[in-house]
C-alpha cells in the first residue's frame, strides 16, 4: 500500500500564493507589452504624419532613459527579493498569466 506524507498546511498556502502571484505578474507583463505596442503605433503614426521627427524621440528617448534606468534598477533589485522567480509553481502561474491574461 501505499502511503501519501502530510504536507503542512503552510506550504500549501506558500504554493498557493506563489501560484496566483505569478498569476497576476504574468497578467500584468502581459497588458505591459500590450500598451507599449498601442504607444509604438502611436509614435510610428506621428512621424509618419509629419508631427514628430525621429530625431525628436531618440533624444527624448535618451534623456529619459538616463535618469529612469537606474531609478527602476533599484526598484527591479528590491522587488526582485519578494518574487520567487525560481519556483516551479510561479512560472506556471506566470505563463498562464501570458496566455490567459
């Protein structure tokens, strides 16, 4: 016969948790990506119209990117602490969040 362990009702809960946090991550790379697709159409129109040049975004694009990068760098680094990415069960909550969301 044979026999199945008891499995502590915290790890069920932290299984859980880990699942639907991967879930909503998933969910919100995914609209993420979604919106960054609609502001590239957007800029894409405007230069084609004749409204913006190319010139006009890449020196904003540079200048915004100097000062943000390395403030969403920190932010990346602490947030990266409460995340467990190397759970089995957060990346299966993460790519259903991509295909479902």
């Amino acid at each position: 016969m044979i026999t199945i362990p008891d499995i502590p009702k915290s790890e069920i809960v932290y299984a859980i948790v880990t699942f639907l946090l991967g879930l909503l991550i998933g969910y919100l790379v995914k609209n993420i990506v979604k919106i960054g697709v609609v502001i590239l159409a957007i800029i894409i129109l405007l230069v084609v119209a004749g409204v913006i040049s190319p010139h006009t975004i890449l020196s904003f694009v540079q200048s915004t990117a100097s000062t943000a990068i390395p403030e969403a760098e920190k932010y990346a680094n602490e947030a990266i602490t409460y995340i467990p990415y190397n759970s089995l069960i957060f990346i299966i909550g993460f790519v259903l969040g991509l295909i479902k969301g």
